[in-house]
C-alpha cells in the first residue's frame, strides 16, 4: 500500500527519525545493506544528517520494497 501519485508524504523536520537498522548488515555489490536497504554513506552518514534528511532516506528504502 502506498500514498496516490498525485500526494507526497510530509514531513516532520522535528521529528526525531530512529535508525532504520534491523541488525542484519551486510552489503550487497553495490553497496546497499541487505537489512536496511541503506546505502554505505547514509549508514556512515546517519548520525550526522538532519531528520529531514533521515526522513528522506526512509521515504526512498520504503519505495525500494
């Protein structure tokens, strides 16, 4: 299930974003943790970006699925 083409998700830029991490890290060949479906950076990058930012990256592992 997902959100109609014609609406975007908003966000909460003061919403405080957890670490999509599931505990089952490995990296496939193109960098992107099989668990989480994050890529190396956003992994290396996490604790550093905004929750906006964080947001973002959840919003792309959940269009991955």
């Amino acid at each position: 299930m997902g959100l109609p083409a014609t609406q975007s998700p908003q966000l909460e830029p003061s919403m405080d974003v957890a670490s999509p991490c599931v505990g089952k890290c490995s990296l496939d060949f193109f960098g992107v943790c099989k668990g989480c479906r994050r890529t190396r950076e956003e992994i290396t990058a996490w604790t550093r970006l905004s929750n906006s930012e964080k947001q973002q990256v959840v919003l792309r592992i959940v269009g991955t699925y």
